[in-house]
C-alpha cells in the first residue's frame, strides 16, 4: 500500500442522500487534489444518523474494490463535537471517516490507524458542521494523490468498534436477532453459518412467533410470495420472501428475535 | 468490437436501490478487474422485480453511449434458479445480464448471445441470490479488460424478447396502452409515431375516457397544468402535464387505454 | 480555461430522478464525446422545476471542483419554450444549462455567456422536451474534449438572475426568511453572516414565533433534539436539530420568517 499506483480508486459512503449539493461538494474536493482518480458511489442513501446501517453497507461493497482503495464514509451524527476523525489502513485499503464504529465492519487486517490532525492535508476553513468535505475527502484526495498514510495524522492504538447483539449459541439452537433491513425488506440477522448447529439441513428458523421453515438455497426454491431462510450474499443468515418483502409479509424488522433450532423429527 | 481500444466503459442498471452496499460491491468486483474503466450508473431505482421498466430505461439510454459500452442490467427476480445469465453481443454494444426480457429493447443489432457459463470469468463463489456481482459484474470487468465476449460463454440461439403488447391500427385509428410511468409522471405508450394514421396534425389523442387533444411539439405548447400528448424523446407517444404529473392529473396509470383517432371536422 | 488540460471532469446536476435512463442517456453523449472524461453526479434528486433548489445545490457543489471543471445542469420547466440554452464561462468553471436562473449562484466571476445556437456541437436531432441529453449534454462533451466556449455558441451579454428574498437589515435586528430545506431537513435562510448585527455572541434567531436561541458553533454544542442556529457550511445562517429534523421539530419550511435580534440583557 505504499506504492503510489496501489491507489486506484475512492468510493464514497453518506448518509447525505441526494438532493443536495453535499456529495457533489465532496466528490469536488476529491478530484481538485487528484483529478483522474475515479471516484465510485457506494450509497448516499443511509437512513441519517445510523452508523449501524452505514456500517453494514461499507462491509457489505469494500472487500470487492482493488487494493489500495481509498474508502470514504460519513455518517456521523457527532460531527464538530470532540469524536475523532480517522484514517484507518487496513489489509487491502484505507478507510476515512469519523471514529464511531462505522468503519469497524469493513477495516479488516488493520495495521495503523492515524488520527487525523494535521491541517496541512485538510481543508483551508473547517466547517464544523461539514467534516466530510474538509476533512475526509480532503485527506482522501491527498492520499488518492500519493500522500502517504502516516503523514495524514498521529498514529493511535485503536478505534471504536460498532456494537452489535451477540447471538446465543446452544448445543441445539442458536438464538439471534436482525440487525439490518435491506432496500428489498430482507431481514439480515447476526447469526452467521458458523454460529449455527449442525448439521445446517436439519434446522428450522422462527422469527418472532413464524416459523419461516428450513435454510434453502436461493429464493427459487421457495413459492412466490413465501419466506424464505438462507444464507446471504454477506455470509449472514437472512429472511426474504420470494417477489415480496419480508419486513411487510413476517411483520418484523430491527430487533426482531431470530431462532434456529432442530426440526421436530416428528413434523 | 474486437479491438480493445473499443471498450470505453461499463454501465450499470439494477433494481437495487441506493441504501445497502449491493451496487458498490458489483463497481469493485468490476473495478478490480479493471481499474480505470470508467463505471456510469444509468439508474439503481427501477421497482424491485419490474423487469419491463428496467428494459425501458436501459433502451432510453444505452444507445447514447460510445461504440464498444459494456452495459450490466441486473432487474433479476429469478435470481438463483434456471434462467440463464446472457452476454449478447450487440452492434455497437456488449449487453450483460439475465435472460429474462430486460435485455432485449436495448440490445439492437444482435450478433451473438452466449450463456455465462465459464467459472473462470466469474467470482470465485457464486451466491445463489447475487448474480449482480459474481457473475453479470465479473464477467463486464473481464471484457471491460480485453477478454474476448466468445471467451465468456457458450453460444446460444436466442434471449427472451420482453412481451409488450401489440398496438391496434386502422385506417383512422390506432390504440394502445401506457406501458411505463416515467419520474416526471409521464404516461409512456407503445405507440411509436410510426404506428399513428397520418396526417399527424389531424389527430386527436385520447387516455381513458379523457380527451387530451393534438400532437404538440413540446410542452410548452400548452397552458400550464394542461395535458399535452406528443412524441418523447425514445421516439414514443407520451402524455404529459405541463410544470404537474399527467399521471396524477389526467389519473391514468400501466395499462391505461390510449386511442388516437382523426380530429371530427366539425369540432 | 483556454488550455484543453484545464478541462479535468464533468459534473451532472439535474431534477430527472434516478428511476429513468434519462441520466444515463445524457451521460452516454458525453462520454461518446469524450470517453476518458470522468463524469461526476451531483444530484439528480432536486425536486422536478425547483430551480431555486437546484441553484442551492449547484452552489454548494461546483466551487470545489477544479479549475476548468465543465458543470452541467438542468432543472428546465421551459424545456421547448424560447428561453435560451447557455455556456457561461466563469473564473474556474464552466456552466451548461438553462437561462433561467439555475447557473446565477454557482457562476462567480462570468467572464462571458454564450447562447447554444451552434447545431454543429448538438445532437443530430433536438428534441423538443429533452435539451438536457440534446443540447447540454453534447456541448459539454466538445468542451471537455477540447472545444472552445467561443465555439459553441453567439456571445450574449447578460443572464436570467435568480430571484431571491432580500434579507432586511437594521441596526440591531436583520429579518431573512428560509430559502432552503435540505435533506436533513435542515432550514437555509437568505442570511449571510455578513448580514447579521454584530457582535454575534450577542444575538438571538427567532423561527415564526419559536426562539431558537443564540447562534453556536456546531450541532454538539445544544442538547439532542433541541435547535440549534448555525452558519452552514455554505455561509448561510441555517437552523437546524441535533439527532433531528428541524423542519418537523420547529414546524417551518420554505417562506418561514427567520429574525435575528439583539438579546434582551435582562434575560
């Protein structure tokens, strides 16, 4: 990550939506200190304020991008106040944002992690209120340009990491919740495979008081309008329902208990 | 097609919405395989699921892009089952997604479909429920990088066309339907200006019970908030409102009757 | 501005949605224009013919991109009509769009405005209701491949102003009104920090009847949930709710009177 043709790329991760100037003010900042440097979207459609789903989605598009990538992501309720901005240099990219567990998710294989205080690569004026074009982007472009990671700020031992629910695990069942509800309505639960018992075919998943039935392969192999267990794109067990949306159909959402168990040899 | 120098950038078109890292993490699996292609969203809003509205906007815009665009459109409710994953090769563009329909208004000139069926063109996993970005992204950035399209899969005789339905012409009249409401709330036929009687000036446009009037040439042509029904920029008959929403206004919506008949001489 | 390295990115601002290939389109005859250019989206979500938002939000964006950056935008209820079609070439940038406002706030320093009436830098056909693909879009794609402004279109000497309220200034009060409400809900009024008495620390912001209270430096400095009032980042007096939505909380929106006034000592 040292070599400067290791930076092929920035993305960009909001929760400013899209109606206003702010991502485009970013993106500005961005290509004045590196102009052909691309510059890829993930969202800007994060729900404001919530680090958890800005988390999930960074973790869910990160792991794809080249190495060397430079990710920006703001979703900080807490900018201007004494919360610090970091840049993060992980295993196969750089992840800037602000310090409260949105970049926890995706920064795997962390080896430095650099609060970000030098003025020299930020912005000429600091908007308090404005820390992801004056100072994300700012560092990003920098960095897209060749600056090297440890020049951006002063090293610190660590950041804080997003908190999620722990599932339980029992010899027979496994006991989670969903802790994301994606832009389809699937109900994305912490229970990853390995957390489940084995073997996977002789379980059956409830959530709340449905039972949704037992962990299939893919959305095809349920009926059109029916639930459907399985393990997601992420590694996550989720629930969808084929052509419908499972948060509306299983009247469930954040929080909802998810229980995987043995089947009833008998049923 | 063959010269590599003729690959100038990917498109992207998906039902994914922008609130989750779905789209992000097909740019990096496309990004990583060649990195400095440009990647230009046409648009992440299609409905989930409406496979025609997805082959309506991807032949709005597909033909505007340079000779040789890699286009992945990814509207795809039978993701996981036996449809086939498709790269058609087109006149003047690759075209890479399900089989479903959603390719076949964009795709002009074809001169070869090849079912996906190389692993090695694909991502190392292949989750049954994400296609987007392990195969349809995996195969854009390999041809993206110069891979050869009769490389990525095996020849195939056809695609699934999308069914419209067909208008009804006679000698002074011509019926159809709205087949797609636009952003703006334009009431989109599958009337081309082709299918209408002639002479144009002499036509009267009717949607529903509702008489709009003649064929303007823009919307200024009428007062504001009034329905205007003219030729739109894909070359269909459309109807709109002036500075308001046809849809609202004129309360028609998919599927609702749209007759053009000559003008009675005497009103 | 003369210098063809000096045209280092477009930018895209437009009201069309993101639900359409409408974007897409235009994108592609820029790109056919120009392949390497990258193109940057600034927003496609200003709500359809508010150009004041769209002026907003060009404003916030454009300022930050460097030098020579091409800029369209079209937020165009007069599509068809004969307002004109502009190139306004700037101190740092260039602006393609509508005569009506839309390019008045982001233009700083206009160094000369031509009308597009050059057929030779358009689309082969023009349709009457899509200029944004037909006329902006191409004349942006000969800029940034190297066509010079003088080219492409007849020197005009003024441009439609956008209309804003006029803040009202006494000695010890100054009365604005909102202008804005951004996606965070937040309220921008037309109240420059110039325009305010001084010295700040002494000022109070009313919103209608609601007292605001005095004018912090960031968010974190009031409670959450309660109002803060705050010079955004664009140099606007903007009011808005830490962890909220300032809009629903103060019960406010465009139009709402926004007085600043010396506090009363005693209180």
């Amino acid at each position: 990550l040292t070599d400067l043709a290791h930076r092929p790329c920035v993305t960009l991760l909001t929760d400013f939506a899209t109606s206003d100037g702010y991502v485009g003010a970013m993106k500005g900042v961005i290509a004045s200190r590196c102009p052909s440097v691309p510059i890829h979207d993930i969202t800007h459609g994060i729900a404001p304020g919530d680090v958890r789903a800005g988390a999930f989605a960074l973790a869910t598009a990160a792991s794809y991008f080249p190495s060397g990538t430079v990710h920006v992501a703001v979703v900080d309720p807490g900018v201007g106040t004494a919360r610090r901005g970091l840049l993060v240099e992980a295993a196969g990219a750089f992840f800037v944002g602000p310090d409260n567990g949105l970049l926890s998710l995706a920064a795997a294989g962390v080896r430095s992690i650099y609060e970000l205080d030098r003025p020299a690569y930020q912005g000429d004026r600091i908007s308090p209120t404005f820390h992801g074009r004056d100072v994300f982007a700012a560092v990003a472009g920098h960095l897209a340009a060749g600056t090297r990671a440890a020049d951006a700020g002063t090293p610190v031992e660590s950041m804080v990491e997003l908190e999620l629910p722990v599932p339980e695990r029992c010899a027979l069942t496994a006991r989670g919740e969903v802790v994301h509800v994606d832009s389809f309505g699937n109900l994305i639960t912490n229970l990853r495979i390995e957390d489940l018992p084995v073997p996977v075919a002789t379980l059956v998943v409830e959530v709340g008081d449905r039972l949704v039935g037992t962990i299939v392969e893919t959305y095809g192999d349920v009926a059109v309008a029916e639930p459907a267990a399985l393990v997601g794109s992420a590694g996550y067990l989720e629930i969808a329902v084929r052509d419908g949306r499972a948060e509306a159909v299983i009247k469930a959402g954040l929080g909802s208990d998810v229980v995987v168990r043995a089947r009833d040899p008998h049923t």
